[in-house]
C-alpha cells in the first residue's frame, strides 16, 4: 500500500486509509475536499487525477458553464422551453390545466367544427390535421406519438 495520508490530490487531501477496498483490491482513502466535504476515493484515481474533488467541482464547472451559455439562461426556468430526449416541447406531451378532450394534442374548433390532433417535435408540426370524430384524431395522435416520441427500441421517451 502506498500511504497518500497528507497529500493533497486537487482539492481532496487524503486522511487516512478506509477500510473498504474496491473489487480489484485498490486501497481507498478517507479525504477532505477543500469545500470541508468528506468522501472516500479510490486511492488509484487519487493518484492520477481521476478524482479531484468530492463532486464539488464537478458542479462550478456545470454552473459556469450554464451561465456562459446565454441560451440557456434565457429558458432557465422556463417549463415551455424544456424538451424530452428527442427534442419536442415538454408541453407537447403533459396534459394541460385547460385540455378539455382529455387526450394531449387534441382538441375540438366549435368555428370549424372539427377535432385537431397536434404534435410538434423540434419547433415543427409533424402532426396538423382536423378530423370529424373524436376516435380518428385521438387515433392519428396516437399514432404520431409512436413514430416521433419513441426511441428505436420502442421504449418511451421519458418526459
């Protein structure tokens, strides 16, 4: 065992050795981060900077990087503007306070007096159409949320 007790690692200072020991027989080392943290650390990653911090730094550098991003700053907050994995609006998928057919994405024109099955994925209509009954404009929604909202493996894009 190499004693790392004293020696400082990025802003982890190692203590003293842990007793726990990962699978492949690595010693682990008991550290405080320079934020006043604790945490145990492979000694190996210690060692050749696979670990620097307790996570502490890991989360100045997101919020750093989150406030250089004006972008991203100007959604901050924003339910609207927040998306699923495959890119389409949060609010294209849960159901709205207001949703009076009780499907998402559809909704009846009294001036036309038809029932519309909406979808938008990445800023697009990819579904825009009016139809006499119910069924059929809850069905073409449907049918739209397989193609667009479901990965490869058919598993459902979590919102």
């Amino acid at each position: 065992m190499i004693d790392l007790t004293g020696k400082r690692f990025g802003r982890l200072t190692a203590i003293r050795p842990a007793k726990k020991r990962i699978a492949n027989g690595n010693v682990c080392w008991e550290c405080e981060c320079s934020c006043g943290n604790h945490t145990v650390v492979d000694g190996y990653l210690l060692r050749t900077g696979g670990t620097r911090s307790c996570g502490c730094l890991r989360t100045e550098i997101a919020s750093a990087a989150a406030k250089a991003n004006p972008v991203f700053m100007a959604n901050s907050g924003n339910i609207n503007n927040l998306k699923t994995y495959s890119g389409v609006f949060k609010t294209s998928v849960v159901k709205s306070k207001k949703n009076q057919s009780g499907v998402i994405g559809v909704s009846y024109d009294k001036k036309e007096d038809l029932w519309f099955s909406r979808l938008m994925v990445k800023g697009d209509y990819v579904l825009l159409k009016g139809f006499k009954e119910f069924e059929e404009a809850v069905a073409a929604r449907k049918q739209a949320e397989r193609k667009y909202l479901f990965r490869q493996d058919n598993t459902e894009i979590s919102v």
